[in-house]
C-alpha cells in the first residue's frame, strides 16, 4: 500500500521568489546608499569585481546544463528539483552582484546579475512542456 503522492511545488510562485530575492536586496541597498550620511561597510577587495564575470558565465553554463538534463526529466518532482537547481544557480549570479553594490557601490554586477537571472528565467520556464 503507498501513501498520498507528495505534492509538486507551484513551480511558478518558487521562481517569482526566487526573481524578487535580488531585485528586493539590490532595492534595499540603493535605498541605504541614498541615505544623508550613510557610511559604507568596509569595500570588498578589488579582485571581486573581476570575478563576478566569472560568475556570471558560469551561472548560465549551470543552466544550460540543467535545461539539458531536465529535458529528459522523467517525473514532475525531478522536473520541479531540477527546475529549481537551475533557477539557484543564476540566483547566486544575481546575489553576488547585489552584495558587490552593496558593498562598493557599484550597480553594473548587481543589474547584470539580475539580467543572468532573468535570462535563465526564459531558459528554464515553470511550466513543463507538453
């Protein structure tokens, strides 16, 4: 005898989450930068912005190599999981250039981050396809 089927994630409501988690930090850190009198946290070192490039490429790489795999997926929880591993891996591109303008100041990682994210957004759509 088996249980109740486990529910599948709603999909849609994860990845708008997880699209909003660096919009709303980016927002966060543009409000306390316009602050009169806001003092910044100590600057990250200068080697930081050149690997946010890095970053970048290889968030979408992972995401291309979980489109790939989850092409094949053969049920909808390892269609959700691997949805999800994919959407993470440009999230983390997206809360490393937030956390670079938050810490330095400068917005270019921080949009370019968010741009990786919502690329991937279109790469790897909620919905399965029929």
């Amino acid at each position: 005898m088996t249980g109740p089927r486990p529910l599948a994630p709603n999909l849609v409501m994860v990845q708008l989450g997880l699209i909003l988690g660096p919009i709303l930090l980016a927002g966060v850190a543009y409000a306390l930068r316009q602050q009169p009198g806001y003092s910044a946290p100590a600057a990250l070192p200068d080697g930081v912005q050149y690997a946010l490039p890095v970053i970048c490429v290889l968030a979408l790489g992972g995401v291309m190599v979980v489109r790939g795999i989850r092409a094949n997926a053969k049920g909808d929880q390892q269609f959700a999981s691997l949805s999800i591993i994919g959407w993470a891996t440009s999230e983390a591109a997206a809360l490393a250039g937030c956390v670079y303008y938050f810490m330095n100041g400068d917005p270019k990682w921080a949009v370019t981050g968010i741009f990786v994210q919502l690329f991937s957004a279109l790469l790897l759509p909620a919905k399965r396809p029929t």
